[in-house]
C-alpha cells in the first residue's frame, strides 16, 4: 500500500481515533491488502466533537448513544430518563472517548 495514501487518509482522519490508535491503524493499512482500501476509504465515522454537542444538548434522551451506536444503552438512558441526570452528566466526561472507539472498531471491522 502507498505510504502516502495513508499518510493523506490519517491527516483527515485522525480526530476520530485516540492518538494512541494512529501508529496502530498506520500499520493495519500498510499491511491491508489494496483492494480494501475503496471501503476503508467510504467508511465515514462519527465526529466526536458533534457527540459532545449532542449529549450536553439532549443527551437525557439518550440521543448522544443512539447516535455513536450504543442502541441499548440510548433505550436505557431513554427510560430513565438519563438515569436521573447522573447518567447524562458521566456522559459528558466519557462520550468523546466512547466515540472514538467505536470509531476505531468500526475501522478494525472493515480493514481486516
């Protein structure tokens, strides 16, 4: 795989991983095999910066899972109503990291 291909993809991309995840996605590509990259290419993640945003906006719904994926967690955050407020206001502190590895798991799903 080009080097520099990689290179441009993690510039572009690299907000929506943890910094520690970036030598380890670097190496998965150089290792994946060229007829892959077209889907790692498609794949479209979500901005951590928007989850935040979400989850401090109308995170009591349980809107800020649903949307990083987390299904059952949004249902449970939903009926209880951000468990009291407790639940939403944790989420304010973890939810960008949470993103990112979701992030990171979708990333590893499709690269190998």
């Amino acid at each position: 795989m080009d080097a520099q291909k990689i290179d441009m993809f993690l510039m572009g991309n690299a907000k929506f991983f943890e910094s520690y995840q970036v030598p380890q996605i670097r190496e998965m590509l150089l290792k994946m095999d060229e007829d892959r990259w077209p889907m790692i290419q498609s794949l479209s993640f979500t901005d951590p910066t928007i989850a935040i945003i979400v989850s401090i906006l109308v995170g009591g719904f349980g809107i800020d899972r649903f949307l990083i994926g987390d299904t059952g967690l949004g249902v449970a955050k939903l009926l209880t109503c951000g468990g009291l407020g407790i639940w939403t206001i944790i989420d304010w502190f973890i939810i960008m990291g949470r993103t990112r590895e979701k992030n990171f798991e979708k990333f590893r799903q499709y690269a190998f």
